[in-house]
DNA sequence: TCTGTATATGCCTTGACACGTATATGCTCC
DNA sequence: GGAGCATATACGTGTCAAGGCATATACAGA
C-alpha cells in the first residue's frame, strides 16, 4: 500500500479530502464542485480509497464517498517529532523578546 | 516552489528530516547513518533547501544542515481542517461505549 | 426493454523524478 | 601547490503516475 504521504501529495486528491470534511458527497458533487474531469475524480477517489482515506456507500446510482481518520492521523503522528523543536523555538524566541 | 506535501513524499527525504530533529548534521554524518549514496544524500538536500525545510552553515569543508520550522507547520495547519472531524468521530465513540 | 444518468475502467501519451555513475568544486593540511 | 577529503553537480536511464479521451458497467424510470 502506497505511503499516506504520496497520496496528498497530489493537490486535486488534497482538495477532494477538504471537501469531504463537511459531509459526505457524491461523485458528481466532487466533480462539480472542483471543476474537474469525471474519470479524474473517480480514479482519485479510488487511490484515497484504497489508500483508506474514504469509503463509499451506494445510494441507488450513484456512490457517496466519506472521510475515514486513519492515514490522516498517521501523518499527523509523523508530525509529532517535530512539535517539540517547534516549541523549542517559540520558547528560545520568546524569552528573547 | 515545489508544495511541502511534495517534497515529504519521498522516503527518504523524511528519514532526513527525521534525522535532524535531534541536532544539526554534516552531509556525511547523514549518509553513514541513512547508508545513502552520497549524491543522493546531496540532491534530498538541496530539494529540501529549496523547498525551506532546512537551512545550511559552512564548517570548514564540511556544511551542517538543520531544520527549518516553516514548511512542516504548513503541513501541520492544513492537517488543522480534520481535527475537528477527528475529534467528533472519538467523542461519538466514546458516547456509544 | 429502451433511454438517460451516474460512475468506473482501459489505453495512451507525457512529464517528472529518483537513482547510479562519473566528475567537478572547494577546502585543509603538509 | 599537491594530495586527500567533503560536498555538489551533470548526465543518462528507468519507472511511475496524472491527464485526456473513449468506452464499459450499473442503475432508474417510462
């Protein structure tokens, strides 16, 4: 399974999980929406699904696609490492002012 | 310039940054500890100079790199938009236990 | 069953990028 | 200033993924 940071790495799938935040939405809903090509849409929801990113539920013709947490809270874990030099520096800026 | 979600996309790019957020390190000392090729080890650096992650200092013949705050906490505000979803996700979990 | 709508897939082309190898640059010390 | 070490760059190559377009599948309603 590709890593979770090659999927966002690619700005359309990055705008597709944004939308999704607010609630699901359909196929069509995302290619509306983004001004994008169908098959382009359903071939990046099919790499954030398989990826985990999003699940879908039919709804008679057409698909609902929805967030699923996991890979984003794992790139948000990898983030951790980073926290502490971050307040690190706050603190070093902070007690210079 | 290249997106940050780009440039973090590649492996071995993040074992870098992984690796610098000890202490700053020589391009050598990051090679003997990834077991890189020297080149590469000079071209993720340079993308990552590019891209804002780190910055450099001459020491002698040797040039330090360390990390730079600014691109992985773009990262970190764009991950922000899920938290919230995160966070109502756990709390209707732990409602339904 | 036919028509239209919604979504998925296949094929092809193109561009980007990571890698390996070789070589260049730059600095230090004798 | 020559030797050796540390780092950067150049070039050629293979791979892989995104985009465009055509087409297939699936479902609904008359």
């Amino acid at each position: 399974m590709e890593s979770a940071f090659a999927i966002i790495a690619e700005p359309n799938r990055r705008a597709i999980l944004s939308l999704l935040v607010s609630s699901q939405q359909s196929v069509g809903e995302i290619e509306r929406r983004l001004r994008m090509p169908q098959p382009a849409v359903s071939k990046h929801l099919r790499v954030l699904r398989e990826a985990g990113f999003v699940e879908s539920t039919v709804d008679a013709q057409r698909r609902l696609y929805r967030l699923k947490p996991k890979p984003l809270q794992e790139v948000d874990d990898w983030l951790d490492q980073f926290r502490q030099f971050w307040s690190e520096r706050v603190d070093a800026l902070e007690r210079h002012l």
